[in-house]
C-alpha cells in the first residue's frame, strides 16, 4: 500500500495546540493517522522573491507536512480573489456576490501549475493522492500534464449549485474538463453529487460525482465537552446566565452562515412571545474571517449594527438579549458551552456540510439533550432531519422554532436527539475518509494524458 498524500490550500501546523476554524483540518486528521502519509499545501507565509519556491519539511507523528510559500500577488489572486471572491460566493449560489475577472482566474491557474511542479518530484508510483476543496479544482489536471498516473482522487467541502448557476462563472467547462482528470469526486450530500453530475452531462462529460458526507469524531467531541463543561469559563458563562436558557450559535463570520437573518430571527422571538424576555440570551460567537475580502467587512458591519439596534430596543438594566463575540474561543472551552446551551441555533443560507451541527448533537448530556434548530440549506439537514428543521430566510419561522425549541418536554428532547446522536455516531471522520478512500481504491483509473 502507497502513502496518500493529501494536498489542499492550507496545511494546519502541526504544531500548534489549537487547530485552525476549519472543518477540513479537523475532517482530515483521522485520515493521515496511522498510515505513511504526506500532507502539502501552502505554508501560510508569504514568498520573498521570485522564482518558484522551495518546499519546506516538517515531520510529526508520522506525518510529513511539506509546505511552500506564495507572494503576495499569488496570495491575492488566487486565494482572495478567484477562490474565495470568485467560487466561494457562486458555489454557495450567490452569484450577485461573484467578483470575476480574467487576471484572477489566470494567477488561479499558475497557482495551480505551481503546486502539481512542486509536488511532482515528491510523489512516489505507488502514492494515492487526495486533494481538497474548491482552490485546487485544476490540480489534478495540472499533475495530468506532468505525467502523474497514480489515482488522484478530489473531495469538495462547499455546495455544488445546478449547472444554470455554475455556468455564470465564464470558463466554467474547462473548469469541468479539469475536473474529469480525477478518478473520483466526492461531495457533501445527494443533492451536490446530481448538481454536479448535471453539469457533467450537458457539456458531455463523464459524471464522476459521488455523495460521501463528512462527520467528526463523536468519541473525542463528547469527552471534550464533558471536560469543558467543568471548566472556569463555563462556570463563569453559567453564573451569568442566572437561571436564563442559553441559545448559542457558533460560525466563522461569513455571508453563508446566515447570521443576520439569524439576528432577526431571534429578535423576533424576543418581539412576538414576550415571556422569553429576560429568561433567554443567545450567545453568538462568530471570529472574523477573511477580514480583507470587501463582503466580509460590510457583514461585520451589518452586524455590529444589528446587535446595537436589538440590544438598544430590548435589553433591560439587568438583562442583555444577544452576546456577540468576534473573537475565537478555544475548542475545548467553546465544546463545553455547546453541552450547556438549551438550543443550538445554525441558520446557514448555504453550508456544505456544517460541522459544527454534529459536533453540538455529539457535545449533549443524554439525561437532558438540548434541541438542534437547523437549516433546511445546510449540508447536514438531510441527516439530521430530527432537529427544528427551518427555513433561515423567514424570520418568524426562526422565531417559531426556537419557541417550539425553549419549551419542548424532555420526553420529545430525548426521543429526538437519540435518533440526531445515532446519525453522528454513523458516519464520522474516519468512516467518510475510509469510505472515500476505498472507493477511489476501487474507482476505474483515468489513462493519463501523455506529457507535453
Ligand atoms: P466551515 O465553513 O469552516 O467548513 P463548519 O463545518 O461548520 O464550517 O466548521 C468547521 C469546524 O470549525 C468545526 O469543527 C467547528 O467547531 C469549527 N468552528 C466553526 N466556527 C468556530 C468558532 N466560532 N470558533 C471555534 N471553532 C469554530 C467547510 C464547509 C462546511 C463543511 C466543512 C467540512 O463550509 O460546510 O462542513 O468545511 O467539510
């Protein structure tokens, strides 16, 4: 059996104690344990000079973490611009948010070359590569063109809207053609996997989509919200709650979560059923992120707005109706706020998955579950179709459910979140990485494109 050799915009630093917001780092991990395995990507730092770059070596447990650093025009390019200004907003079906232009989907493309040019001479015959998200769709037929035969299989963590969106993005068939150099394709859920498939067909492709929905490791999660649940943050969020029922909602800050509608949601909970008022807070923590793309800076704003607005027009000397944090929290602290929350509340307009759902089903106390509202639009609805289920776009039905939620009987709380816990414990981390693995062990190989 070869390495696998996993690729993908960032590497997480082995090194550090808190691993970075992301879902794939966390996704990833069961995977490159145990096995010989290399993981390479960009470094996080920023190139001085010109000419490509040399990669650099890490190696902990086993693992050989092999990064290479980009200049700043690269950065912005391919990185800012074309992945998250360009197929971040139409992937997630906001295609007014779409900035395109040529110039960034050309530095996308060198980018591209760049990784399968250095990569190429670390791969060995017998390596299976995996690689990883919407930065990288060219890279398989970049390494393609370098001669590679090995499998080479693709995951997409963001949705995949119906070809009629997709063909917004100028160049959208090569990006298509690129991506049948991959022997698989996985994506989040049903729904992606015939969006994608669709595409394939009208432009006469193969259709190489498949569902693999990704989990967390429901073991680790539930030890680290029992723990964290006794520790002094949490006591201290506890005593001042003073007896009120906690709604807490955990998100980058991105336009996809759905946060705004979120906040008028709540605010009409607090505006139609008065007897909440005072005996609820909702606690949303939500770190910046991608602070340097414009659409993020307005959404801050609106924020920083909504939450003054609402708070200014509800809150009463001794009672504040939504805690708003932008800074990060640590995982093990924030695992066990979720234990404690009465209602989690994850709204998203678009997700591909969200983790963070998983992760608050697998965080709860059996005895006295608290109770899931989610998104009919996030990735992990279909599986978790026992949760509030809402539309995030009707605030009175946010309103309405989280009412439903705040008084739900203990009998109803259980009986629901049994069959929530069940469906976490069924595909996890690890399964989704082996399942996708054997497939793609199984996947009939592509005949590599000669070398130029
Ligand atoms: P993300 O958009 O980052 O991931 P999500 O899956 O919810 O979204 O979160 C990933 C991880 O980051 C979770 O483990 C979560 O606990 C952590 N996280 C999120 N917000 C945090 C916060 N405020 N503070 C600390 N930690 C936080 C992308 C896709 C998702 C998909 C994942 C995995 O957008 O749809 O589920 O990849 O495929």
């Amino acid at each position: 059996m070869g390495r696998l050799i996993i690729v993908s915009n960032r590497v997480p630093s082995p090194r550090e104690r808190t691993q970075p917001a992301g879902g794939l780092a966390v996704g990833l991990r069961d995977a490159v344990r145990g096995g010989s395995s290399m993981w390479f990507g960009w470094s996080g730092n920023q190139a001085e000079g010109e000419g490509d770059p040399e990669p650099s070596f890490d190696t902990v447990d086993g693992v050989t973490y092999a990064t290479i650093d980009l200049t700043e025009s690269q950065h912005e390019g391919f990185y800012q611009n074309f992945s998250n200004g360009i197929l971040w907003p139409l992937f997630h079906y906001r295609v007014g948010l779409m900035n395109y232009s040529r110039r960034d989907w050309q530095i996308y493309l060198e980018v591209n070359a760049l990784f399968a040019r250095t990569l190429v001479p670390l791969l060995k015959p017998d390596d299976v590569v995996w690689v990883h998200d919407y930065h990288l769709f060219p890279l398989g037929q970049a390494l393609r063109d370098l001669g590679v035969t090995t499998r080479i299989g693709f995951f997409l963590h963001i949705p995949v809207p119906p070809w009629s969106l997709v063909r917004s993005l100028p160049g959208a068939e090569l990006l298509l053609e690129d991506l049948q150099a991959y022997d698989l394709i996985g994506v989040q859920t049903d729904e992606d996997a015939d969006n994608l498939n669709q595409s394939f067909r009208v432009n006469g492709l193969t259709e190489r989509a498949r569902a693999f929905p990704i989990g967390i490791d429901p073991h680790e999660f539930r030890a680290q919200a029992e723990a964290g649940v006794g520790s002094d943050e949490a006591e201290r969020l506890r005593a001042s709650l003073r007896g009120a029922a906690l709604v807490l909602g955990v998100d980058r800050l991105d336009y996809s979560k759905g946060l705004p509608e979120r906040f008028r949601g709540y605010e009409a909970l607090i505006a139609r059923y008065p007897e909440h008022r005072g005996k609820v807070t909702f606690l949303q923590v939500a770190p910046v992120s991608r602070g340097d793309v414009e659409e993020y800076r307005l959404l801050r704003r609106q924020l920083d707005e909504l939450t003054g607005r609402i708070n200014g027009a509800y809150a009463e000397f001794d009672w504040t109706p939504i805690r708003y944090i932008t800074r990060p929290i640590a995982r093990d602290i924030l695992a066990g706020f979720y234990r404690m929350a009465d209602v989690a509340l994850i709204t998203p307009l678009r997700d591909g998955m969200n983790l963070v759902a998983k992760e608050y089903i697998a965080a709860q106390d059996g005895e006295s579950p608290g109770v899931l509202v989610l998104s009919h639009f996030a990735g992990a609805a279909p599986e978790l179709d026992e949760a509030v289920l809402v539309n995030p776009y009707d605030a009175d039905e946010i309103a309405d459910a989280l009412h439903q939620a705040l008084t739900m009987g203990l009998d109803e709380r259980k009986a629901r979140w049994r069959k929530l816990d069940a469906e976490v414990r069924r595909t996890t981390a690890g399964s989704w990485a082996r399942d996708f693995l054997q497939a793609l062990d199984e996947a009939q190989a592509t005949p590599a494109t000669p070398a130029a």
